[in-house]
C-alpha cells in the first residue's frame, strides 16, 4: 500500500513544470491522504498486464513448440525453444501488453499528473475540477482534446522502456524452467528419490 502514493508523487514531481517541482517528499506530504491514493482503482486494472503479457507468450511458445513437434527431425529430445527465439516472444507478448493496456496507463498519468495552473503561490491557485481526476473525468478530457489516438500518446516511450527488460526476463525464465526440466528428468532417472 505504500506503492500508489509514491507513483503519485512521483507522477506529480515528473510532470510539473520546469522550477515548479516540489520534490519528492514535499509532493507526498501535501494534500489529502485521498489525493496520495490518487489512479489506485486504475492501478488495479494496470495489474492485469502481466497476466496478458504470460498469456501471450505461453500461447506463442506453445504454438511454436507445436510446430517443432511436428517436424520428423526432433528425435527423442525434448523441443525447447532458444534463448534468442525467447527473447524475440518475450518483447512480442510484451509489446501487445502494452498496447492493450496503455490507454489505462495514459490515464492512470494523467490522473496522478501535476496541476498544470500550479504555480507554487497558494493565492493564485484554482483548484483542479473533480471531474479530472476521476477515471471518466479523464477518459473525456482525452477525447476531446486529443481523439482516440491520445490514449496512446507516449505509446512508442513505454514500449521502448519497457519490452527490453521484459524480453531478457523471458528470455532467462524460460531458459531457468528448461534447465529445472531437465534436472527433474535426469534425477528421476538415475532415482534419487528427489522427486
């Protein structure tokens, strides 16, 4: 739980202006304990995507692995795949991941997002319309002033951050639970009693 209010400061300090910044602990102290829970109901929602990121993956592998099955060359070994064809489904799941779920994302930023009329002078601050931060507040405020294409804005810096990362994690969980396999394999054979 101590999670959301720091991805709310932490929103607030990246997207305010230049000079503006409050810095981290200040921005977590202000406000309302409700304004530090600021996007969690949308936080949620961005849990799923690891989920579809194994699904697809899985899904991908199994395919693959079908395929090699069926080829007469594959002897008596089991079929894996490599590292590198690993890797490649590793930053192909993730990247469809990350499209499916991005306008949540998107949201989920401009919920917890700096105001942008605050300047630092309490006098001269307006406060921010309830609408804005809640998710249809926001979900409108998108549409109208960007199209659908403004749910996906910033698309193309996620994917770069994110799917690298993502496909070497693939890339090694795979390559761990194929060494586990054979492990499991070998010492059942020779019968340990391990397993």
């Amino acid at each position: 739980m101590t999670k959301p209010p720091l991805d709310t400061a932490t929103s607030r300090v990246q997207t305010s202006g230049f000079g503006k910044s409050k810095g981290l602990w200040k921005t977590l102290t202000e406000g309302s304990l409700s304004d530090a829970f600021d996007g969690l109901s949308i936080s949620l929602l961005l849990t799923s995507n690891p989920a579809i990121q194994y699904t697809v993956f899985d899904q991908l592998k199994q395919r693959l692995l079908d395929q090699k099955t069926k080829k007469p060359d594959h002897g008596s070994s089991p079929v894996v795949l490599s590292a590198f064809t690993a890797f490649l489904l590793g930053a192909i799941s993730k990247s469809i991941a990350t499209v499916i779920i991005y306008p949540a994302i998107r949201c989920k930023v401009m919920i917890q997002a700096a105001d942008p009329d605050d300047d630092g002078n309490n006098k001269t601050k307006r406060p921010r319309p309830n609408s804005r931060k809640t998710v249809p507040g926001v979900i409108g405020a998108i549409w109208r002033s960007e199209g659908i294409l403004g749910f996906f804005k910033g698309l193309d810096s996620q994917i770069t951050k994110t799917v690298l990362s993502s496909a070497l994690l693939m890339m090694i969980r795979d390559g761990k639970q194929v060494q586990f396999r054979r492990f499991c394999t070998v010492a059942a054979s020779i019968g340990t009693g391990w397993i």
